[in-house]
RNA sequence: GGGUGCUUAGCUCAGUUGGAAGAGCGCUAGCCUUACAAGCUGGAUGUCGGCGGUUCGAACCCGUCAGCACCCACCA
C-alpha cells in the first residue's frame, strides 16, 4: 500500500471515526471479573451552543486518558452527557424570541418550553457532533441529559430525602435578587467588580434635639435604600455618638421616627461612624436587623422598582431614578452634608450583567452546614474526604482553596423563579402549608396526614442547574431510590470514578457540590482524583469570550477557516453590535491568511502539551502549526519503513534472525529498541502524575529526535550495507519499533495511528486487523534497555556532530563529501555510520595522525578527528584558539571548585569525583588542540 | 482584609528530592542529500524579576521588595 506523500488528516478523520463508534470500540467495559475500572465523567456541556476551546482542551485530556485505561485492559467508561443549564439556556431561548419579536411572558410556560427542547435538541446535537470530530471514544450509548426522565427522578428523590432530612428547607431570606431575570441567584453567580461611584452623606434630625447636634450624618452609597432604613447604628464606645443610643432620629422623607443602636460592627473610623440600618436590601444590616429584632421594610419591588412600602412620591421609579430624586429632595431639604467619589464594588448578575438586588423573598436553601443524621453537616464530610486523602487533588495546591471554601460556606440558595429547570417536588395548601413529596399522590397522603385535605397547588420554581449537576456521578449511573441494597453493574464498577477532570472555575460550583452530595447521598465519594487544568486564553492572554470576539472553535483549528468567513462568526450575533468594527479589525490583523486546516490529531497534540499544571494557557497557533508537522513526520517514516519493507514474509525471516542466535542484533537496533524501552516507561509515569505537557514532549523528543533523525539514517546505512539477513532483521526491528510507537502515540493522536497502523501492522505480524484501540498498549520491558548500545552511539552521534561541526566552521558544501580522519580505539563498526551521517567520501582509522598538515581537527574524548581538506591557515589558527579559550574557561572554573577545600571535603563524593573527570578531559583535550596549533605553526 | 499562582532565550513555555541552563516557534548561514522543504545541516541568543540569607554549591530552599494574574470576603 502506497502512502500519500504528505498526512492529510481530513479524509482520514472522516473514514475512522463512525467506523469505531458503530463497531462499539467505545462501549463501557463491563466486567464484573475485571476489578480494574477506570471511569471518567464528561463535565456535561450546556446546551447553550457550540463547544468551544475550553471543552477542546478539557476533552482531549479526558479521551487520551480514556484511550491509555482502554488499550491497557481496564473496564473502561468514559460517561457522556450534556447539562440543562437553567438560566443560560433559558437567556439564549429568550433572546432567539425576542429576535423574532416574541416575548417569553407572551408565549406562555409550556409554549416556552417547548422551544427550549427544540433547542436543546439543536445545541445538543452540535455539541456531540463536535465532540465526535475532537475523536472523543465515550460510550455515546449511555449518553445522558440532566433533564432525563431517570436523572430528573434522581433529582426528586434526593430533594424530598433531604427535606426528610431536614438538609433542605424553604424561608424568606435575604438572597441576590436578579431583578431582570426575576429569579434569586446563588452567591457564586454573582460577580463584583470595581466601579466609580459616589458616597452621599445624609443628615438625620434628631428628634429630641435638646443635646447638640442636631442631626446625625450617615454615609451611604445607596441613598434610595434610606427609604427602608429602620435604625441608625454607632459604634456603642464611639465618645462622639454615646450618649445618643437609644434616642431617635426623623428618618427624612418618610415622617418616620427610627432608633439609634449600637452594634460593634460599626467601624467608628469609616465615614461619619454612623451607619443607616436597611435591613431588607443590605446583607450587613439584615444581620443587624436580625440581631436587633428589628423590622424588615421592603421598599422595593422585584422588578427593581419602588415599592408600596415608601412614600407615595417615589413609588413606581426604577431604583437609579429614585435614587437622583431622593438625593434632590434631600438637598432641597437641606439635608444633604456632601458627597463624594467612592470606589465600590458593584455586584452584578454573572448572567445578565445587571446590578444584583439583595430581596427579601422566599427560597430553597441546602442546609450545608447543619449536622445530618450522622452528626456530620455535608460540608464537614466533604472537607474530610480531602482530609483523609481519600480524594485526591492534583495538582494538590488545590486543596486549600477547597478548604477555605468550604470552611467559609453559607447555605445553598437552591431555588430558581425561571421556567426550565427540575421543578421543585413541592406543593402548597390554601393555607400555604408546604408538602414536599416524590408526586402529587403522595403530597397528598402527606398532606392528610398532616390534617389537610383542601387543594394542593405545585411550586413553580424549579432548582438552580448545579442541583442536578451535583447529583452526575451517581446519577448518569442509573442509580435507583434502594441504592445500595440494589445496585447495577455500572455503580459497583464506577462509583467512585477514577478522575475528575476540569478547569479550576467550577471548583466550587461543581466539584465541592457533588463530593457534598454524592457523599452524603450514597456514602461513597464520587471520584479518587481531580485534574485540575487551567483555562485556555487568546493569545494576548485574554479570556476567550464571545463579546470580546476572540474565541475560537477548535473545528476551526481543524477544518481550517478563511478570513472572511472568521471575520462574519465572530462578529455575527453580537449582544452589543457596536464591538463588531473593533472585533473585525483584530482578527483581520491577528488572522490575515484566515487558519489553515491542521487537523484534529495536531490540535489535540497542542492541548496536550500546553497542559502544564497551575496555568492557564495563552493558545498560541504556532505550536498547532509544528504538531501539524510533527503528524506529518511520523507519516512520512512510517512511509520510509514501508518502502524499505515490501512484504510481510520478508519480516518473518527476519524475526528469526533477529530472535535466533546467529548474530548479535546490530548497534543501531539493540539501541532503539532500549532508547524506546525508556521512553515507554517514561510516558507511563506522565500518565499516573497527569503530566500532559511532558508525555507529548516524551513522545515528540523519541519520534523525531531518535527515531527519525537517527535510527532511521542508521538503518538507510545497514539496509544498504548489510548481509541480506542483517538487513532483515533491521527492517523487523524497524517495524516493530514502529508499529510500537504507534499503539504508544494512539491515546494522544487517535487517528493518525489508525491510519497508519493498519498498513504498518500487518508487516509487524499483529494478529488483530480491527483497530489499534483494541491492542495492547506497550508495557515497559526494562530487561530490554541495554546501557553499552546506548553509550556506544551516544559516541557515534557526539563524532557526528564533531564533523558536522567541522564542516560547518569550515563552510563545506553539504553536497560536498570530505575524507575523515580518525584515531582512537573501537572505532571500526562507526565507519559506514559516520559516513553517512556526516557526508564523508572516506573514513580512515590511523594509529597516528598526520602532522604534516593544516587541516582542521575536532577532539571527542579520546578519539581525534581530522577533515582532510585544506583550510585557510590563519583562519584554522584562529579557530583553534578559539576553542582552547573556550576549553581553558572550563579548566579554570573546574580548578577552582576542586581547589576549593569545603568542596571537596562536603560535596558527595561521586560529584567531587565527576568534577576531577571533567577536568581531566578538559585538560587532555586542550593539551591536544594545542599540539594541533603548534604543527600549523611555521 | 485573607488566600493562591506567576516572573527562565525575541515569543509561548518546560526544568521531576539543590550538583555543568532546555524545547517549540521565530532569527540566521547553507542545502530540492531517493521518508518528509510541513524537511535537512550548522549557528547566534539568557547577570533564570531585584536584594539579602542558608549551603561546598541555588533557576530550585528561606526572607524581603517589585511587577503581573487570579480566587474568596467585602466598610456602610
């Protein structure tokens, strides 16, 4: 079979991949013999759209571990699915509607939901499709969704068991209220960022004004809250204000009279030292208002609005408006002591960008740090895992963000006023008494149980998407209510899963919750070990982001994309048109010959070796560019072994030559064969430290280093000069390195090894012909490193560079073949070698050197060399000087670390010893090139 | 306020119990040498952020300063 001249991955992707995936190559191992399990859990992607770089990068390091666990024999399943992702998916549905002029509210609950399964069907769809092009091997059979009838049920089960519980409860509380989205918000949705802002200082008239002043003066940033105001507070040992606590002040605006308190959270030395207490729109002061049993006065409405609460004056306006009304009116007033320019941190809603409200409302909460029936809140329990090792972080810096988390966590705000989600299982009565249960039967029975038989109305908010998400590892498992007195195949095999692997931004949302719950729930922990990889950035090292148009799509890397085609995505469907021109621009400038196609194998090879830990990656389109040409270097020698190897029976011959006594195998051959014997080793101990970065670089520096530039020239050379029988069973070992490097390389380069180990393989003698996913992945064989081969051409190549050195100081020619001259001992098998490798027309092994002429010579060792040219004297003169000031550095530091005593006395002794060996050469080799100078003197 | 990470060649980054500074890309000189010009051969390039300390010896350990990035909490 003749290879194309260069790798063309694009129809080679296209033949392999439906071929694996119909013959059920990626099918869950399950074995119940096989105790070794290895499972990995897909991060559900949301179905909000497309993949992007980010789940490039994160499924590449999923699949290559796959592939590894697979090859080596584990019961292998990498479980596949995608997420709902309430509140993303329900925006991105919105906004399509709003597109086409339809309002959500217009359209209806169950109108609405519809069109979010229509596209969830749509985006799901394309994210699998694309999954398919990365070569990810899941077992698409298993292929889950967090709305699934058997995960939905899961979510129901666990709610009403937690409810049970009492882990679960519903409040009023004071929660992030995002008041476009009309929904609470969990505290890891919002995000605060520094804003400039203003700090109003607002006069507070006492109302008994017989002591001075006359007025307090609060600091505020939010002066429309003062509506809802319902105490001052001072610091109780603040000299200036104690004598007032306990008096009252007008609350201006509203003809209320509020109380002065005092509370130490007050920090006398900021603003006035006078704090306002708000206790329904400020968390500081809820916690206040709590403490001080004070009443809560919502003055604002869930659309942002002022409420019935406050005067009627201000009632209706948006909270920004009221905000320049009241601070007029307060002026007006002659109640306005200042204000000033303040940095503050703003909270906005992660999702919608909008200022986050804090609301009074009622919610969902898990109890997280409440004591469960085993004593342990689910918090503690998680911290434990960790604790004990049981789960284990890498790299393991990690841990002490999860403890600070979790040792600093609030209750989770579990409920959602949105449409697509799990509806939460409860339901009320007329007297707005709660029943929670799996289905309206039973809430009913529960119901009257508890006396009540009147009409049972369902709640309508659902959960926040990271309820369902935190329930994946048993879930996606099939888990049933009598887990664990029944259980299955696959939760006995891959509960817990062997690796978690994801970025370091859903720590919290994602991974401390599932270890909470899935400990709790099923008393077992979700998985052993959690890869955390960074975050794959532009190039400037920016976030890749839609608004900021620099993201790209890994099928583009792929594919391969003209500029214009570039330039229309990325500016296509902007939230905010006007970035559109600014967009255009850069990546015409960054982008000007669009992306050339560099295929799935280079772009995964790329993830992999950018994966070093604790570090986010700025994705840089050169290194796809030489792993594109590294793909195309293992198929042009694998090009090379097949039109040296012209069949099969050829080899077989071969086997018994190279397994026979007759002869020893040849230098190049026992050494590639150790050279590769460490390289395996190697790779698998990258694999157990998940050290992505350097298993690429492990098998890159093999391939192209050793196996192409030297094995490969040694083998033209033994193939050529050889007995037919030599030349055999080079061309074996060539092969079966070969064939090896291939199953080696598989895991990290699906398809390129496919390709060419199904002509490469049948020369090797490899039983199987499916598919190199169902071989054996090489195992390290120490007994076949061989120390003496690997020292001998160790010698040959430093020869070789000594000459091609040469040549080059001496500007030859590379077409240009030279005599050599050499002197030294065990030389006589280098000579075909050196030949070839360094373009010698001779290559003469002399007792003594010639000295009657001006030549240039290089000194390995012991070993002298000589071009037998002539050179220019004055210039070889200099040249040789040259190196002997340059060896003469190296005697003078070697000297003075031997001179000095605490050296020599304190260092171990093989490095004192390694020193004096250094020096010795050091000092032969001077001695010899100065001889060499002394001739080339008249 | 608390915490974390980073700073090594022009760029992007490795550097594995402290023991002669590395890779890829780029640059440069020369080569279509029958696997590969997506290639081959040679070459140039670094006070390993600054300053102290520990040590016979520090890119690596400790302290400190500077710059960059990020996370958590948030003083109205």
């Amino acid at each position: 079979m003749e290879l194309a001249k260069s790798f063309e991955p694009s129809e080679i992707e296209k033949r392999w991949y439906p071929g694996w995936e119909e013959r059920g190559f990626f099918k869950a191992g399950l074995d119940p013999d096989n105790p070794d399990a290895f499972c990995i859990l897909l991060p559900p992607p949301n179905v909000t759209g497309t993949l992007h770089m980010g789940h490039g990068f994160n499924q590449t390091i999923m699949d290559t571990l796959t592939r590894y666990y697979r090859m080596r024999g584990d019961n292998t399943l990498w479980q596949p699915g995608t997420d709902h992702a309430g509140i993303a998916t329900q925006i991105v549905v919105e906004r399509q509607l709003e597109a086409q002029g339809i309002s959500r509210l217009a359209l209806g609950r169950e109108k609405f939901l519809e069109k979010v399964w229509e596209w969830k069907e749509y985006s799901g769809n394309t994210i699998t499709r694309q999954m398919r092009r990365l070569g990810t091997s899941p077992d698409w059979s298993r292929e889950r969704f967090t709305m699934d009838a058997g995960l939905s049920e899961t979510v129901t089960e666990t709610f009403v068991r937690l409810y049970d519980e009492g882990l679960i409860y519903r409040g009023k509380r004071l929660v992030n209220w995002d008041p476009v989205l009309h929904t609470a918000v969990s505290d890891l949705e919002v995000v605060s960022e520094e804003e400039d802002g203003f700090m109003w200082h607002i006069r507070y008239p006492l109302s008994d004004d017989s002591d001075a002043p006359a007025a307090l003066t609060v600091a505020t940033t939010r002066p429309e809250t003062m509506l809802g105001d319902v105490a001052v507070m001072v610091h109780p040992e603040d000299a200036r204000y104690r004598a007032l606590i306990g008096k009252k002040v007008q609350l201006p605006l509203t003809g209320r009279e509020i109380p002065i308190i005092a509370d130490d959270y007050v920090d006398p030395e900021f603003g006035t030292g006078c704090v306002k207490v708000t206790p329904a729109h400020d968390f500081n002061d809820h916690a206040v208002g709590l403490r001080h049993k004070l009443p809560f006065v919502s003055i604002l409405t869930l659309d942002a609005k002022i409420s019935d609460a406050a005067p009627e004056k201000y009632r209706g306006m948006d909270r920004f408006d009221a905000r320049k009304a009241i601070v007029a009116d307060l002026d007006a007033l002659g109640l306005l002591a200042g204000v000033e320019k303040h940095k503050l941190k703003i909270p906005r809603s992660d999702r919608t960008g909008v200022v986050i409200e804090p609301m009074l409302t009622d919610q969902w909460f898990v109890a997280t740090t409440k004591p469960s029936s085993d004593g342990k809140s689910i918090s503690e329990k998680a911290l434990e895992c960790v604790a004990s090792g049981e789960i284990r972080f890498f790299p393991a810096a990690w841990v002490s963000t999860y403890n600070q988390w979790l040792n600093n966590i609030q209750d989770w705000c579990i409920s959602r006023q949105l449409w697509w989600g799990h509806l939460i299982p409860a339901w009320y009565g007329d007297d707005g008494a709660v029943y929670v249960a799996r289905n309206e039967a039973e809430a009913r029975a529960r119901a009257e149980k508890a006396g009540y038989t009147g009409a049972l109305t369902r709640e309508t908010d659902v959960l926040d998407t990271w309820y369902s998400s935190a329930l994946w590892p048993f879930s996606t498992l099939d888990w049933t209510p009598d887990y664990p007195a029944r259980s299955n195949t696959a939760l006995d095999l891959y509960l817990p899963s062997t690796v978690l692997v994801t970025g370091f931004d859903i720590i919290f949302f994602w991974v401390a919750r599932m270890i909470m719950m899935t400990k709790h729930l099923t008393g077992k922990i979700p998985f052993k070990h959690v890869y955390v990889h960074g975050l794959i950035r532009d190039a400037e090292g920016q976030k890749m982001s839609k608004s900021k148009g620099n993201v790209l799509d890994p099928i583009d890397l792929i594919d391969g994309i003209d500029l214009e085609e570039l330039v229309k995505k990325r500016t296509s469907g902007l939230l905010n048109p006007k970035h559109a021109g600014e967009i255009e621009k850069r990546t015409r400038k960054e982008f000007s010959a669009g992306i050339p196609a560099f295929g799935t194998d280079a772009l995964r090879f790329t993830f992999l070796s950018l994966a070093s830990p604790g570090r986010d990656i700025k994705f840089d389109l050169h290194r796809c560019e030489g792993y594109r040409n590294f793909c195309n270097k293992l198929w042009n020698a694998s090009r090379f072994a097949l039109m040296n190897v012209p069949d099969a029976s050829d080899l077989q011959a071969g086997t018994e030559e190279i397994t026979g006594s007759a002869s020893e195998p040849a230098l190049a051959d026992r050494w590639i064969v150790s050279a590769l014997q460490r390289t395996v080793a190697e790779m698998a101990r990258h694999y157990a430290d998940y050290r992505f970065d350097l298993l690429a670089h492990t098998l890159y520096e093999f391939v192209w280093n050793e196996f192409c530039d030297w094995y490969l020239e040694m083998v033209k050379v033994q193939i050529q000069e050889g007995t037919p029988e030599e030349a055999r069973a080079t061309r074996r070992c060539l092969v079966d390195t070969l064939e090896t490097i291939l199953r080696l390389a598989h895991p990290l380069l699906p398809f390129i090894t496919e390709e060419l180990w199904q002509v490469v393989a049948p020369l090797a003698g490899r039983k199987t012909r499916d598919s190199i996913m169902l071989c054996d992945y090489p195992a390290a064989q120490p007994e076949k490193i061989d120390p003496a081969s690997e020292e001998r051409v160790r010698r040959l190549k430093d020869l070789c560079y000594a000459c091609r050195n040469l040549r080059g100081e001496m500007k030859l020619s590379p077409a240009q073949k030279v005599p050599l001259i050499l002197r030294g001992d065990d030389l006589a098998d280098f000579v075909p070698y050196l030949k070839a490798l360094a373009k010698l027309s001779e290559v003469r092994i002399v007792e003594t050197m010639p000295d009657d002429t001006n030549a240039p010579i290089a000194i390995v060792g012991e070993t002298r060399l000589m071009l037998k040219i002539m050179v220019d004297l004055a210039a070889e003169t200099a040249r040789l000087s040259k190196e002997i000031a340059r060896i003469n550095d190296e005697i003078a530091k070697a000297k003075a670390k031997l001179a000095n005593a605490s050296f020599v006395a304190r260092a171990p002794a093989h490095i004192v010893a390694q020193e004096e060996t250094r020096l010795a050469e050091f000092a032969a080799t001077a001695e010899k090139f100065r001889a060499q100078l002394a001739r080339l003197a008249p």
